[in-house]
C-alpha cells in the first residue's frame, strides 16, 4: 500500500456546527469574533474544544498581532519562522501575506520556507532570524545573539519575539495534530528532505 501524499489526511477536529456549540464555547466564539480577527477561523475552530483556553490564547495572539509594538515585518518574519519550524502550512498561508503586506522581502520567506538563512536581510531581520533559529533549534540563545538581540530591540520586544515563536509553535501543534484543512488545498511549504 501507498500514500497518496496529494490526499490531505481527514481533519480529526473540525468546525463544530453553531447549533452544537455549548453555551461556554458560543461566549468563546463570540468573543473571538468581536475582536479584530473579526471570526472564528483556523487553530481557534479547534480550541473552542477548550473554551477557557480558546479565550486566553486569543488574548495573547490578539496582542501579538494587533498591539505588540514590533515592526509588523519583523512580527511577520518571527511569525513565519515558528511556521515553518513546525512545517504549519495553515499558519504559513495565511501569515506570509501578512508578512509580503508588511513588507518582508519575498526572497526572505522564500528562503525561510525552504530551510534556507536568507541572504540580504537588514540588520534586524538578521538579528530576528538568529534569536530564533538558536531559541528553537537550541531551546536557548547565546550571550552574544542575546547581546546583539537586546542592543538592537530592548528587552520587552525580545520577550515578544520570543512570545510569538512560542504563541505559533503552539497553534502550529494544535493545527497539525487536529489536520486543519489548508484554505485553497495546496500545501504552500515544501517537505524538508529527510
């Protein structure tokens, strides 16, 4: 027997249908939906599981997304990096034209997306692209990338940057693990080769 790698997998949790909702998981996607994201879409179909922890985790990545005070390219680019550290092709669709929105050079996601340092960034997107690579990679940084991280965007932003690799490093776990279905079909990241 063979896999059929164009096949996606069926989804192991998907939307629940509004009439099935508890009361506490309507409060959830209520509130979901009358803040910025404006629905309930993608890793939160899932968490409504979890009503109090789908309320939580929206506040988290409604302040990564919305008010934390990084340069939204550099938001984007961390965005992409969790994405891809856990080959997340929903979060990866829909955050790359963000990220292109943001301006993050198309070269860099490109590069980023097929496991690849990218070549030109600007200093920050560098510093960005080390802090992250060591902190998931290594579970930690060195004293030098800290250094260069804390000169370059200050204490609270590296807590954010951090914040945002782990917020979608968890979200990509609950999506993969659920199989949430890709928007178009198509998986947007390459298999890294084994």
């Amino acid at each position: 027997m063979s896999i059929d790698d164009r096949t996606p997998p069926a989804e192991r949790l998907p939307r629940i249908a509004p009439e099935k909702l508890s009361g506490a998981q309507k409060k959830a996607a209520d509130e979901i939906a009358g803040g910025p994201r404006g629905e309930v879409r993608g890793p939160f179909l899932v968490l409504l599981r979890s009503p109090e922890l789908a309320s939580a985790v929206q506040k988290v990545g409604e302040y990564l997304r919305y008010r934390c005070p990084l340069d939204r390219r550099i938001a984007e680019m961390a965005t992409l990096m969790a994405a891809r550290h856990w080959t997340q092709q929903y979060e990866w669709k829909s955050h790359h034209a963000h990220a292109m929105k943001a301006g993050l050079d198309p070269r860099i996601a490109q590069a980023i997306a097929e496991g690849r340092r990218p070549a030109g960034m600007a200093q920050d997107e560098e510093i960005v692209y080390e802090l992250l690579t060591e902190a998931l990679r290594n579970q930690s940084v060195s004293d030098a990338t800290y250094a260069r991280a804390l000169d370059k965007f200050g204490e609270q932003c590296i807590v954010d940057l951090i914040a945002i690799a782990g917020y979608y490093g968890m979200l990509a776990m609950v999506l993969n693990v659920a199989r949430t279905a890709i928007p178009g079909g198509t998986p947007p990241l390459p298999r890294f080769p084994c």
